[in-house]
C-alpha cells in the first residue's frame, strides 16, 4: 500500500523559532530606494498623463474627470506592487475618509490583481512540499479563484476526496516591499513634524506595518493563526453560524497553506442575503461577536475584516477568511478596551474609562477632577453611541478622537488604531445591511465577555438576546 505523501508541516507542530518574524530595518535608505523614489513618481505622472489625455481625446469614453483620475490611481497601484495594492485597499474599505468614487474604483483591489504564471505556482508548491504537484493533488486549478497582492489562491482536490483551496506566495516580494516601507517611514517622519500628523502618529502606524506585512508573508504564522481563530469560536459553546476554513496541513509549506474550501460570497454582495433568505442583520451581529470575543477574550483578532475577507457561505453561515493579518492587544490595552465596553454596553461608568485609559497614556494624568474629566468624555462620545449605524460616520468618529487627544495632548497608538480601522472595515457593508443597529448598545456582542452583568441588564430591562 502506497503512502500517502506529506509537507513538511504535516504535524502541525513546528518550532517557536519558525513563528518568529523579522522586520525591516526602516532607517535604512540608499540608492535602490532613491531609484524606487523616482519610479513612483514617473509610474504615476505617465499613467496619469495618458489616462487623461485618453479623456480628453474621449478615447476613453464614459467615465467623468473624476472616475478617471481614481482608474489612474488603480492603476498605477497595481503597476507598483502589493505595498500600494495594500494601501489601495485600505482606502477602497474607508470611504467616509477619501472620495467615494476613488474607493469605489479601488475596491477591485481586493482580489483582482492580475495572476503570476501557474509554472510559478508549481514551482513554488513542489518546492515547499517536497513532493510533485500529482503526488500531493488529484487536480488543482491552473486559473486561480483570486489574485491579490501577496498571493494568489487555487482550487484544488485532496487524494482523500476534500474539496480544498491553496494559497500561494508571490516570488521576490520582501525586496520591494522593503524598499517602499522604507520610504515610507521617511514620509512619516516628515508628517509627524507637523502638529496634525503628530496626533495621527504616523511612525507608529508605519512601524505597525513593517511589523503587520513580514507577518502576512510568513504562511507558516498564518496557518497557526488561523488554526487556533477557528478552535476559538465555538470556545463558549456557541457561535455555530460562524466558522473559519480547517487547515490541512498535509499540504502547507513556507510559501503554501492549504485548507478547507468555502462555497458564498463576499459580504458586501447584498442582493445574496434577500435571495437567500438570510437575516442579514443578525448574521452581522453574530460575526462581530466572534471578532469582539476573539480580540478581548483570546487575545488574536482578524486584523482585515474587509467585505472579502467575510463570506456569506451558502448554507447560511458567515466565514472569516484570509489571516494574513491579525492583531493582539497587549494586556493593559485589552484592558482599557473592556472598560471602554462594560461602559458604554451596561452601567455608563465613564471615570471607569477615564481611569483605563489613563493607565495606558491615552489620557495624562492631572487632568483634573475625576468627575468632571469623566464627564467631559461622556459628553463627546455618548451622542455618538446613541445613534444608529447608518447616522454615523467613522471618518467623523475618528475626527472626534484625533481632536479629544490634541485636547488632552495624548497622540494615537497603534495599538488601538488597528481596532479602529476593524470598524472603519465594518461600516461599508453595516450600513447597507443593518442600517438601524446601534452596535455600540448590542448586549449580545458581550454577553460571553460580561455574562453576569449582560444576564441582570436583560433581565431588568426584558431584552430578548438571540440564541446562538
């Protein structure tokens, strides 16, 4: 009888020095970055350029000046690499702070970045794998099911019969994303010389980028992430309406993860939940009860929530996909974050807040009265938390505390902006779905993290929370 052939990580138990991740030396900067230098700026002058003189000439008929200037910007991102791909995403999952036609153009960026050659594909898997490409699969997918900036994603059959998906690294990535990190860091320095950028703590979120993307390219570090996201979700003995892809880990190598296959859409194809008869509200609230209880009770969050990355499955689940990158909030700061939510979700106790986020440097010391400074951060945010998802805007949100920490002299850290950004994710599809949840007063999203206090605020005040 002939053995089945296995990867390298086939246990599923590697070393902690295989985990470990390193970054770029950000204070680096030399000739190969002054030549990066000049190729953005004459990629994106020549795409410009020509794109609008196609408009001009109405070659290029159809498009306003505007959807013009955003194609431009597409793409010169994708000419340039997954480092702009990356921020292209970032601003397509962030309209309420850029242009609504800029992110609407970007948004294809998610997974529609042209492919690398499948011989690439095969080299890359026979070599992490050890093994032929016919010895590991029945068949997989010359044409991939999408293609985005670190990788691309094949189907695939297993030997045993499962239905499965790989994804596969791109060639010579950390070269040119070194040399664009680099160059951003020198542009955060620069902003944070400014008094608004020094509030938007713009070294620190390049350092959390430096730090965030050599993550993303380590599959070995996904795959444990993703393993351990998706034991935790049924910690508590419910969240059975949300899942995460099993990883097979005969089939994982350095460049390659391998994994159960979802069958739905992305979350933002919004006509899918009427045809399907899903309660798209309350399938929303069961995802961002997982992604609460993951980031304040086991410590790991999805740190890219984009609608692609959550998939309403066929069979009515939602699905987190994609764990390239995630978060963890350090000890004082997931502490700070519960205090913020205990708050606003059951007593309204702000010098709770007050107090929390003094202890972390969000908010200095001295400030004065306890009462009062409680009483001043209950004033900007209680109006905010009263509303509905479809009055607020995020970008305003985020106006609020950039202007509450240049009242208190505090800046932004980053830890808590990797939060924010979650939510900034969340509001696109939030609010053509579920217009008139008031997320920040969900007792369900808690009711695992404060049991005892979610069970006597219901049962005072007769909330039904539904089952799970």
């Amino acid at each position: 009888m002939t053995t089945q052939p296995r990867g390298p990580y086939a246990d599923g138990v590697v070393s902690e020095s295989r985990l470990h991740v390193p970054e770029c030396d950000l204070r680096r900067f030399g000739l190969p970055e002054l030549f990066r230098m000049v190729h953005i700026w004459w990629t994106f002058t020549s795409i410009l350029v020509t794109e609008l003189t196609r408009r001009l000439l109405r070659i290029e008929r159809g498009r306003s000046w505007g959807q013009t200037f955003a194609h431009a910007i597409r793409l010169s991102f994708v000419t340039l690499g997954p480092t702009f791909v990356k921020l292209g995403q970032l601003v397509a999952s962030s309209p309420g702070l850029f242009p609504q036609v800029l992110a609407d153009e970007l948004k294809s960026l998610f997974d529609d970045v042209p492919p690398f050659d499948f011989d690439l594909v095969k080299e890359t898997i026979e070599d992490d794998l050890g093994h032929p490409l016919e010895d590991m699969f029945v068949s997989i997918d010359a044409m991939p099911l999408a293609s985005a900036s670190i990788s691309q994603v094949h189907a695939c059959t297993l030997h045993d019969g499962r239905d499965a998906v790989i994804k596969v690294q791109r060639p010579s990535l950390i070269r040119d994303i070194d040399r664009d990190l680099r160059i951003q860091y020198r542009i955060a320095r620069l902003i944070d010389r400014t008094k608004r950028g020094r509030l938007m703590n713009p070294v620190g979120v390049v350092n959390d980028f430096n730090k965030t993307v050599h993550e993303e390219l380590n599959f070995l570090l996904e795959a444990t992430r993703q393993a351990s996201f998706r034991e935790h979700i049924g910690y508590f003995g419910d969240n059975k309406w949300i899942t995460a892809p099993e990883v097979y880990w005969d089939a994982c190598g350095p460049r390659t993860l391998c994994m159960e296959r979802m069958y739905g859409v992305p979350f933002d194809t919004f006509h899918a939940f009427e045809e399907r008869a899903v309660d798209a509200e309350l399938l929303l609230r069961r995802g961002v009860k997982v992604w609460f209880e993951a980031a304040y009770v086991h410590g790991l969050f999805h740190g890219d929530v984009h609608a692609g990355n959550i998939w309403l499955l066929d069979d009515g689940r939602g699905a987190y996909l994609d764990f390239g990158l995630m978060g963890s909030l350090a000890p004082e700061y997931r502490q700070a974050n519960l205090a913020a939510l205990e708050t606003s979700m059951i007593d309204g106790d702000y010098r709770r807040v007050v107090t929390a986020f003094q202890r972390v440097g969000l908010l200095p010391e001295g400030l004065g009265d306890l009462e009062q400074v409680a009483e001043m951060v209950k004033s900007m945010v209680e109006p905010m938390l009263d509303n509905r998802i479809s009055e607020v805007n995020l970008g305003e949100l985020l106006e609020n505390q950039l202007a509450l920490a240049e009242q208190f002299g505090t800046r932004a850290d980053e830890n808590m902006v990797l939060v924010t950004k979650q939510l900034m994710y969340f509001e696109r599809y939030v609010k053509a779905l579920a217009p008139d949840w008031q997320m920040a007063r969900d007792l369900f999203l808690v009711k695992n993290i404060f049991p005892e206090q979610v069970g006597r605020k219901a049962t005072d005040e007769g909330i039904c929370l539904p089952e799970d």
